[in-house]
C-alpha cells in the first residue's frame, strides 16, 4: 500500500498545472535545495577546524555539544516556520475502503523523509567524520550522533503535533521563552547542561534512551494525531470562535484612501499570512543586535559596515516581503473589486502606505541603537527614507506584472504561493542594488555623504511619489484582465 500511495504522489506532482507552469521555479528551487545541501555538509566538515583556530584551548567537540540546546531549539522553530504537514492531499482517500492506519503511517513515513530532516543530518554526518577522523573515541561518535539524529527525529514528529494542537504549542513556546530569559539572566547554565549531557555518553551510553525516549513519544503522538484527523468531519468541519474586530477610526481622516487603507488593515489583521508580517516587524528590529553584538567588527567603523546589511533587512526586506505580493493579496476577491467602481490610484495609494506604516514602525522600534551609536541610527533613518521613496513604489509597479494566486489562510513562512521566477530575480535585485549603492558611498565618500545621498534619493521619490503612482496605476488598468486570468487559476 505504501508503495502505491508513493506512485499516486509521483503522478500528481508531475501532472498537476502548477508544475508545468512554473517549471523554471521549481528548478530553481531545486538548485537552492542542493546549494543548501552543499552548505550544511561544507558547515559539518569545517566547523571543528574553524572552533579549533578560534578557540585553540579548548575542545571543539566541547563547545559543540554546549551549544546543542540551541541547536536543537531552532531545528524545532524552522520546521514550525517552515515545513508543511502533508493533510490534503488524502481527503480522495477518506471515502475509500483504506485503512487509516496505512495512510497515518504513509504520512509519518513523508514527514521522516523530509528535506528538514536531510539538513541536519548532512551536517551531523559531516562533522561526525571528521570527529572520527580525528581520532575521537568512534563508539562515542556514533552513540552522539544516533542521539542527534533520534533528536531531529522527535522535532519532526513533535512539529506535526504543535500544528494540530494549540495548548502544546504554548506550552512549548513558554519553555522556550522562559529557558532563554533564564539563560540571558545567567540563572539557568544551558549550555553547561547540554555540554554535560552529551559528554556523559561517553561514559554512559545508555542515556541515548532519553533520545529514544523523545522521538518515540511525539511518533506516538504524531499517529495518533493524524488518525484522529483522518475523517472528512475532522478535516471539513468549521468550528465557530469568537473574533475581534477593528474599526480603525483614524483611517476615516484620509478620506477615499482612507477607505482602502482600512480594509487593507483589516486584510492583514485577519489572515494568517498577511498577519504574520505584523508580528515579524518586532524581531525585525532587533536583527542590528545580531551585528553589533555577536559579529562586530575589529573596529567601529568595520562594525557600521556590517550594520548595512541590518539595515537592509530592516527596511527593504520589510517592505519587499509584503509589497512583492501586492495585489496577491487580494486575489480571492480581487474579480468583486473589479466589479466595483474601483479607485485604483486610491487603492494603490493604501498599499503604499500600508508599506510606508511598516517602515516607519520598524524605525520607531529601533531607536534603542542610538544607546550604542547615534549612526547606526542615522543609517536607519536614510535606509527608511530610501524604501519609502523608491523601494515602495517600485514594488507597486512590479505588483502590475504580478498575476499568481495566494490563499491568505496558510502561513507566510516556506509558503511559495504567488512566487514566480521573474519575481525572484526582481527581489534579488531590488536587495542586491540599493545594498551595494549604500555600501560603496560609505567606502569611497564617506559615511556622511553616504547618508546625504541615499537620503536625497528617497526624499526626491516622497516628494514625487503621487506622480509615480499615477503612472503605476495606468498600468495596472491596462494590465487588469491579465491579472483577472491568473487570479482564477486555482491550482
């Protein structure tokens, strides 16, 4: 039977519409799974040599182990971020004389086989031959990397379970939350108890059954969980829960625009894959500490350097995210817009401040880095000007070209509805250009000319932005019944 739910897959990824339409995609996608691949195994074979130069005095294999917990934490938060749960797919089969049992197991069996599983394991693998190549104990090696592996194994199982059950999602997130301000606090010795479990499996392998442990617990509970989904009633059923509303009263002020933005608002506060971007603009911010803190420069100014590249993700990255999937957004019901007598310049005019107010919220939360230096957020500043007057309008002309079908209702993260291959190379470029702009003024004039100049461009794009959005809605206008054929293209 599993066999033959692996030929019936085969046949519908390789026949289905999505697959002959974005054909350049996928093999791109294919290209970035195995440079990934190439990635992690290069990570594995270099990370003992690297801990070894930088740290000549203590054991690579040590600091490994000390820092597994987090490790481990991560591996958990990017295959809940990431990794889709196979579920659809099978409602054919709930009307037939199968066995849930063979279709629970077949499910288990694709989720054991998934690329998140295969990336770590390349790593481990790497890094285990090497470990062995330098003489480590070879039954130490292999008892820490079955540990390692029934890990990884217990987090895939364990992701399917805290997608189908909120009160063990939180109960995990709380764990989480609260172990890393107990580690922050220099209460709780993290890394000290994961460097002493891992090392105690030299002397008492037996301890790998708290691995075995995990992985067979969450495989317990991931079939259970899947059996008990498995009737059309569990998968069909719509289970009524109260929802709050917002007014957004303020938006009443802008008059007609004001009518768009809010129903903008709404839109995003409403959907899985439109909120998302709310919550992400607050670890967003933060993402300058990752530079300034973990991977600062020999000097201050090797240290603004780096922060380019923070800011970039602060500013173009936000608005890029959402703006490249403008008017996607909207395709559910983007035919009853048309119906409407639509103002597009309006329309258009809310996205722009849709992306303006995420800009301009991440910049409010990031005045905390005028404590370590008044220019990292000097640079911020003439990064958000920039997105604002020249990112923002250019990704709602690009939207025009954007014709692939979303559904707002599955999360943003390892989602790849409305991608395109034309929109890859735009957003690669978008990122790639303004970056090395930045970065060559502050090399060759200076940081304060850098920060004129990239100022001055963005304020030339406010200045004149009413008039590239009348030009951007021309387009969309002469592009509509473009857009309306690839908004009803369901699969």
């Amino acid at each position: 039977m599993i066999i033959k739910f692996l030929s019936l897959q085969y046949k519908q990824f390789f026949r289905s519409s999505y697959w002959q339409r974005t054909l350049v995609l996928n093999i791109l996608m294919g290209f970035l799974a195995l440079y990934m691949l190439v990635v992690f195994l290069s990570i594995g074979l270099s990370a003992y040599f690297i801990l070894k130069e930088k740290f000549p005095n203590q054991d690579p294999l040590y600091l490994i182990n000390s820092f597994l917990i987090f490790w481990w934490i991560g591996d958990l938060l990017m295959r809940y971020f990431g990794q889709k749960i196979p579920e659809m797919a099978f409602r054919p089969f709930l009307i037939l004389p199968l066995k849930k049992r063979k279709i629970a197991q077949y499910i288990l069996l694709k989720l054991s086989l998934s690329f998140y599983v295969f990336l770590p394991l390349i790593l481990f693998t790497g890094l285990a031959g090497v470990l062995v190549y330098k003489s480590y104990d070879s039954f130490y090696i292999s008892i820490w990397f079955l540990t390692i592996l029934l890990l990884i194994l217990g987090n895939n199982y364990l992701n399917l379970v805290i997608n189908n059950n909120i009160k063990i999602r939180n109960i995990f997130l709380v764990l989480f939350a609260g172990g890393v301000l107990l580690y922050l606090s220099h209460i709780v010795p993290l890394t000290q108890w994961s460097a002493g479990f891992f090392e105690r499996l030299h002397n008492s392998p037996w301890l790998v059954g708290v691995a075995v442990f995990w992985a067979v617990f969450w495989l317990w509970a991931a079939y259970h969980t899947i059996k008990d989904k498995l009737y059309l009633d569990a998968l069909l059923g719509h289970t009524a829960q109260q929802v709050q509303t917002y007014d957004f009263k303020f938006t009443d002020r802008l008059g007609e625009t004001g009518l768009y933005y809010k129903n903008a608002l709404k839109k995003i506060w409403r959907n899985k894959r439109t909120r998302a971007y709310v919550y992400n603009l607050i670890f967003v911010s933060l993402i300058g500490l990752f530079y300034i803190k973990l991977l600062p420069g020999k000097t201050p100014d090797d240290t603004l350097r780096k922060f380019v590249m923070a800011a970039f993700f602060m500013t173009i990255l936000v608005s890029s995210s959402y703006g490249q999937m403008i008017p996607s957004f909207d395709s559910a019901y983007y035919p009853f817009l048309m119906a409407q007598k639509v103002n597009f310049k309006k329309y258009l005019k809310a996205e722009y401040l849709i992306m303006t107010t995420m800009n301009l919220i991440v910049l409010s939360l990031s005045v905390f880095y005028m404590f370590f230096s008044w220019k990292y957020f000097v640079v911020l500043l003439a990064f958000t000007t920039f997105t604002i007057g020249i990112i923002n309008p250019f990704l709602l002309w690009n939207g025009a070209y954007n014709t692939k079908r979303i559904d707002l209702n599955k999360k943003s993260f390892g989602n790849s509805q409305g991608i395109s291959g034309r929109l890859l190379l735009i957003s690669f470029l978008l990122g790639l250009l303004p970056f090395l702009l930045f970065f060559v003024l502050l090399v060759k004039v200076g940081f304060l000319a850098a920060v004129i100049v990239f100022t001055s461009i963005g304020l030339l794009g406010i200045l004149f932005h009413d008039y590239l959005i009348n030009k951007i809605t021309g387009l969309y206008i002469k592009k509509k019944y473009k857009t309306l054929h690839g908004f009803k293209q369901l699969n």
